[in-house]
C-alpha cells in the first residue's frame, strides 16, 4: 500500500484560510522562538520589501518562509509535525498588525479566525490552536478581538512558552508602534499576499515524521555541493575534467565531507554579502556564478577558501613568524558562539597567506570584534551587516585599521562591552565561559591551556548563603550581595560538573572541598587565584573585579583612547 504524499508552496492567504485548521500535537516540545528570532524575521521581512525594486506588491518577488509538516487528510484539520515556530509567530504577527491596523481588523481577522457557517455546518474555528497547555492563553491574549488589548509584561504566565509568546507580541508591537500607518499595511498585504510556505503533507503520522526526519537530516543538505560539481565540472572540456575533478575532491578530502559542504555556504556569503534568500544552488548560481570561468573558481577559489578554512578549524597555520600567535587567534574565534565571521576569515586569509605579519593583525582585531559583538549579543542581521561591510572592504583592500573600518570597534561599542563585562556576567549564558577562559589566559599569560571535556562556572560568594553564614558576615547587606554574586570578580571555572551541594559552603571548606584539585590546585589561574585569599569580603571581591575587568578593557583596547 502506497501513502499519498503532497508538497506544494502556497501563500498565507491560502495558508490561513479554511482549507487548513492548524492544531500542535501534545506531544510536540512547547513554543520556544525567542526575542531574536521573532526580531529577525521581522527584519527580514521589513529588508526584503525595502530592497524591492517597486511599491507595488503585486509585482514583488515572493519570500519563501520555509515549510511545514503535516498529518492531514481530506479534511482542513492538519495536525502540525514541523513548523509550529513559523505558524505560530506569524499568528502572533498578524495579530499584532490587526491591532495596529484597526480600519484593516475585519480583514486581517479572517486569518486568524474562521467564522462558522450553520448551511456549511462548521463551527466557529481558530486558524491555529496550540498544545493543549497554551491553547486557551493563546486564544485568549492573541488570537481573540482585544486580545493583545489586555497583554502586558505583568501579564500572568503559567510556562516558559507563554512568557515567550508575551515577549515576543510585546517586541512586535513597539517595533511595529514605529513605523507608518501605511509601512503596516504594506506589511500585511506582502505578508499575506507575497510570503510563501512549502506545505508538505501526507495522511498518517509514520510517513509525516519520516518526512520530518529527512527534512531535518544535516546528511541531505551534502546534496548541493554534489549538484554544483557536476553543474561546474560538466562546463570544461572534456579533456579537464579528469585533473579539476581530482582538485575539487581533494579539496572535499581535506576538509571532509560535512565541513566541505559548509563551505559553500561561507562562499555564497563573500559574494552575496546577504543572508540566504532563496535556496544556497540557486544563490550560488546567481552570484558566484562558478559555471562562467570553472577553471578559475575551482584553482582561485574553491582551492584557497579549503586551504584557509582547514587552517582556521583545525588551527593549522604554518608559517615562520608569528603562526602560533595566529593559531591562538584562532582558537579564540572559535569559542565565538556563531561563525558569521567566517567568510571574512577565509576571504583575507586566502588572500595574504604569505604575509603572517598583516595576519595577526588582522585576526587579533577580528577576534576583538567578534567577540564584542558576542557579548554585545548583536543579532544575526546585525552581525550579518557588519560583516558585509567588513568584507566589501577586504575586496577593496581598504585600511582596516584605521578607527572608519568596520573591523574596529566604535567607541560606543567600547563602552557599552565594558558596560557589559562590568555586570552579571553570569547570567550571560553563551558568553560567560568564552570571556572567563579569556581572562584566564591572560592570567597565565597565555601558557593555560584548555582539553576539558567540561567548564563550568562556579559563585565564590555563594547565591544564597545560609543564615549565620561567615558569607552574612562579609556580605550583611542583601542588596551588596545582589550587586556582586554574578560579576566576574565572584566567578570562577572548574573543569568538572558543579556540585549543587557545594553552592552553600563556607569560604574554608569551599575552597578546599570544591575549588581544589587532587593535587590541591585548580588548573585555571582564575580559580588558584581565590584559593589565595584568606577571606572573601566586600573590598576583595571589588579589588579582583577592577583588577579582572581591567585586563580584559587593556587586552581587547576598550578604553576611548584605544
């Protein structure tokens, strides 16, 4: 027995209408978009129309939105296997435009709700109903006419879901607050009129999660390097085929099959300079073009960008001066929790290999601005767009250590990481170990290293000392504690996973119990440092915040005079 399977793209006007009745199976993990994520694609999408090259919508490019799994028979009822994220955010954006828009409410209603029809005999129906946990919050603060009117930061929360649904509707609506009548309305009708999903759809829940799996599977994104191989070998003679065939799988040898295939992502980014529109072939076809002059992108591109590619993951760099210093470069990077800087890596290193000097240059002042826009937590357009410029600027061989270049921090950005690194770093998830093993290293001047299985951060003062503590003795005042517990001078690593029974030790028996090793000293000099010191109050723990904070405002120059 065949299952029947259908995938096609449609627009949300289809989307939403009565063809389909959206409903988030239990069993599907709760709504986890975040701020960024919901701030990205409204950028997105705010960009793609700006960048049109006409105000009318009838005439705008679609956007592909991505696409949705389905268990869904005959009926409109479709039961949601992936894309609840993208439906449910577009829900709450169309929402949020219906509130901002009230001569257009009766009209943008129609997308969210299905009014019954006692001829037709159905019932009144939203469009999209959550898992049973936040259905009724949803239908209640979003989906309902005055919904939104009630929703407030204040606004009770039974789950990390519902807070997140509250956030991001709050993020939606002042963002929206700040443009014109007649931008929102835009907005909605290219939303509805110009966005598309691929909907993918099959009657039983068997063949919709192996559908899901394979769309889901990394293994079958290899395919497009594969697809442009052939497109690109097909293009020389056939007497050249067999010598730039061995050049383009050695390459993929080298880097091995995943990370070769991440390349051309990297590639397509130096040449588009955008985030990915359409699919990475389609892109790679348009911009790169490597079917033009296929000798030339495989000996003058795709060659170099393997070569500096397995250089920056592997930190590998050879070279009589200053390779070491290069590869340590490196490994800072890499702590950075996202690779948008990449394709800049790549591009200058491909192009001044011989040169190691100009390279720690450059790779010191891109290790500092990665890092600061990590700790600044720059969203992904912004970090995008900064590196667009950085890498228009490679390609004109600018100065890109003058203070213009977008390689350097401005003084603003300076202060404000300072701002940063001078408060609750520990609440800082993705970037508190990268900045503490920082720190740690210039500690040691460099000689640490850092082959752990596991870092964790640990209090000194601990979060919540127990009464008649030596800690309420040092620290009487609940608010001085508040002030300090998560700061960096408080913070320490250790190369195992915490003890929750150790958070509440005294000073003595904490330092001798859980921040020792063995041998009776901690492997990080941040740490060792602590098990120093005799006591632990108030005009300690301020001295080693100075004194920490300061080495990292000298090391990566974030002082106005830098």
């Amino acid at each position: 027995m065949t299952t029947s399977l259908l995938a096609k793209e449609y627009p949300i006007d289809k989307i939403f209408s009565n063809d389909y009745a959206f409903s988030i199976p239990n069993v599907q993990r709760p709504y986890s978009w975040t701020e960024e994520n919901t701030e990205v694609l409204l950028d997105d999408l705010l960009e793609f129309i700006d960048n049109s090259s006409t105000n009318n919508i009838n005439e705008m490019n679609p956007y592909f939105l991505g696409s949705v799994v389905l268990i869904k028979e005959d009926g409109p009822d479709s039961q949601v296997l992936d894309g609840q994220q993208r439906l449910t955010t577009l829900t709450i954006l169309l929402a949020v435009l219906k509130h901002l828009l009230p001569e257009k409410a009766n009209e943008i209603k129609g997308f969210l709700y299905e009014e019954g029809n006692s001829l037709r005999g159905t019932p009144d129906r939203f469009r999209l109903t959550l898992r049973d946990r936040d259905a009724e919050f949803f239908r209640e603060y979003i989906q309902a006419d005055g919904g939104i009117d009630k929703l407030s930061s204040e606004v009770k929360v039974e789950n990390d879901s519902q807070q997140q649904i509250v956030k991001n509707t709050l993020l939606l609506i002042k963002r929206l607050s700040n443009i014109s009548q007649e931008e929102r309305t835009q907005l909605a009708t290219f939303i509805i009129m110009k966005c598309y999903l691929v909907v993918v759809s099959t009657p039983d829940f068997d063949s919709a999660y192996r559908i899901f799996s394979v769309l889901n599977d990394r293994g079958l994104d290899l395919s497009h390097s594969d697809i442009l191989k052939a497109e690109i070998i097909g293009k020389l003679p056939k007497k050249e085929q067999d010598k730039y065939n061995d050049m383009w799988e050695n390459a993929e040898e080298y880097l091995g099959r995943e990370t070769f295939n991440e390349l051309f992502s990297h590639i397509r980014m130096i040449y588009r300079k955008y985030k990915l529109r359409s699919t990475i072939i389609k892109e790679f076809r348009d911009y790169v073009k490597p079917s033009e002059k296929p000798k030339e992108f495989i000996e003058s591109k795709l060659v170099p960008f393997s070569n500096a590619l397995k250089y920056i993951l592997e930190m590998n760099y050879k070279s009589a001066n200053f390779a070491e210093e290069i590869n340590n470069q490196f490994f800072w990077l890499l702590k950075v929790d996202n690779s948008d800087w990449v394709p800049a890596a790549i591009l200058y290193l491909s192009r001044n290999e011989n040169e190691p000097k100009k390279l720690l240059n450059f790779f010191t002042n891109l290790e500092r601005l990665a890092m600061g826009m990590m700790i600044l937590r720059y969203n992904i357009n912004q970090r995008i767009e900064r590196y667009r410029n950085l890498l228009i600027e490679i390609e004109d061989d600018k100065n890109l250590f003058i203070y213009e270049s977008s390689l350097q921090l401005t003084i603003e950005e300076k202060r404000l990481i300072v701002k940063q690194l001078d408060g609750d770093l520990y609440q800082m998830k993705k970037v508190r170990v990268p900045v503490l093993l920082k720190l740690d290293s210039l500690l040691s001047d460099g000689q640490a290293s850092y082959n752990y299985e596991r870092i964790t951060v640990e209090h000194v003062l601990s979060q919540n000392p127990q009464e008649k503590s030596q800690w309420t003795v040092w620290f009487p005042n609940q608010e001085t504690r508040d002030d300090y517990v998560h700061k960096i001078g408080n913070l320490v690593l250790l190369s195992r996973q915490k003890n929750s029974q150790a958070k509440n030790y005294e000073f003595d028996k904490k330092k001798e119990k859980y921040f020792s090793s063995k041998k009776g000293v901690s492997s990080f000099v941040l740490t060792s440092q602590v098990l120093n010191e005799k006591e632990w109050t108030e005009d300690t723990l301020k001295q080693r915040q100075d004194k920490l904070l300061s080495k990292l405002i000298e090391h990566w120059r974030l002082s106005h005079e830098s």
